[in-house]
C-alpha cells in the first residue's frame, strides 16, 4: 500500500441499506477525514478524526458515523441511506502537532443510492 | 468560521494562454492557504501551499500563487496553459491556529483546449 486506499471504488445502494466504506493509510499520520464532493458545492468534512480513539463532526455528520480504532483505518458508515448520500467520497489524512499539514488524499469512492 | 470563494466555476482556455483563478477567503486570523487539483476521475493532489514568508509561492508544473492579505486573495497563475492542465482546481484555507479544519472552496473547472 501506497499513500490511502478506499474501497469500494463505486458503489449502487438500495435506499435504507447499510454501507461502510473503508479507508486505510500507511504513512501513520494521526488525524484523518471524510469529505463528500458534490457539484457546485465543494469538498465539504463528514468526520474527522485528529488521533486513534477519537473523532469529531464535520459540517454535514448527519447519517453517518465514524470509528478509529487504529491509525490506518477510518471506516464511514451509512446506517441507512438516503438518495441525498449519492455523492464521491474522499479519505483524507495529516500529520498532526502543528498547522503546517497538509491533507492526502484517496481515489475516492463513488456511492449511489437509489 | 472560515469560508473561501472561488468566482470563476468554468474557465475554457486555448493552449499557450496564461492563467488566473481566483480566491479569496474570510477569516479573522492567520491562516495557511493551499491550492490542490483534481485531473479527470482522479483524487485531488496538492499544487502548493502558503504557510509565511515570502507571498509568492511556486508548486509544481509551473503553477505559483500569491498571497495578498490586504485583499485576503490567494490567486493561482501559470503564465502558459497546456492541454494536460484540464482538470478542476480548488482552494483551500486552514486557520493556523486552534482545530486545523480545512475548508474547500467549491472548484473551478479548467477546459485547455489544444
């Protein structure tokens, strides 16, 4: 493994199912994120989190949560979806101790709920 | 909160023509500023950053931008465009101090046409 990888890369999901999509990194970096990309609108934060053990709310949390478990792994899920969750979503990750990181990003995974 | 806007959402360019994109944000305190690109189906990558000192930053494939506080811009130039530069670009901002959320602005997308 190089850098992030997520998976799924593409996704078709039934509405009220329930997703996890997965995200790994192997540079150790402490803190992670969840984006979704969507047309006009920008990257905009699901989750974060800025150690193991710890996570925080974005700007749009609603209907998803997160974990860390560990350093690698980030997975974001979708308890049950919702059509309005079809977007591409990116995994990123930082170093932390201090304002000078920047964010590494994954391929990206594109969900659509129908 | 922070918050970045980017005026121009669809720019078509011939090649060899010189580039601009703009960026400008809002915040009461210092921030870092970084410019990152998204090339067709890909994630997006990091074209550079400003973090102090000198305003004028270079990152890579010719690409530079300059910091003006007094305008809180932060604008993207390359002086000749070529046809691989087609791809969406977005700004970023990231206070230096406090929780380092990051905030996107919504994209440009760049046509260079051969």
């Amino acid at each position: 493994i190089a850098g992030i990888t997520q998976a799924p890369t593409s996704q078709i999901l039934a509405a009220g199912r329930r997703m996890t999509l997965r995200c790994t990194q192997d540079m150790r970096h402490n803190a992670m994120y969840w984006y979704r990309q969507d047309l006009g609108l920008g990257l905009r934060l699901i989750h974060y989190s800025n150690t193991a053990g710890t996570t925080g709310k974005g700007e749009v949390p609603d209907g998803y949560s997160v974990s860390r478990a560990n350093t690698d792994d980030f997975p974001l899920t979708l308890a049950s979806a919702v059509p309005s969750q079809t977007s591409v979503y990116f995994c990123a990750s930082s170093e932390t101790g201090g304002s000078y990181n920047e964010q590494f990003f994954g391929p990206g995974t594109r969900l659509t709920v129908l | 909160a922070q918050s970045v806007s980017q005026h121009n959402h669809h720019v078509i360019l011939s090649e060899a023509a010189s580039l601009e994109l703009g960026c400008n944000y809002s915040y009461g305190g210092t921030v870092n500023l970084f410019w990152y690109v998204q090339y067709p189906g890909q994630h997006l990558q990091l074209l550079l950053k400003y973090f102090s000192g000198d305003p004028l930053v270079k990152g890579i494939k010719g690409f530079e931008a300059e910091f003006i506080k007094s305008k809180f811009s932060f604008n993207l130039r390359k002086p000749s465009v070529q046809w691989s530069d087609t791809a969406e670009y977005f700004c970023a901002v990231m206070p230096q101090r406090g929780y380092q959320k990051v905030t996107f602005g919504t994209g440009t997308k760049l046509q260079v046409i051969p």
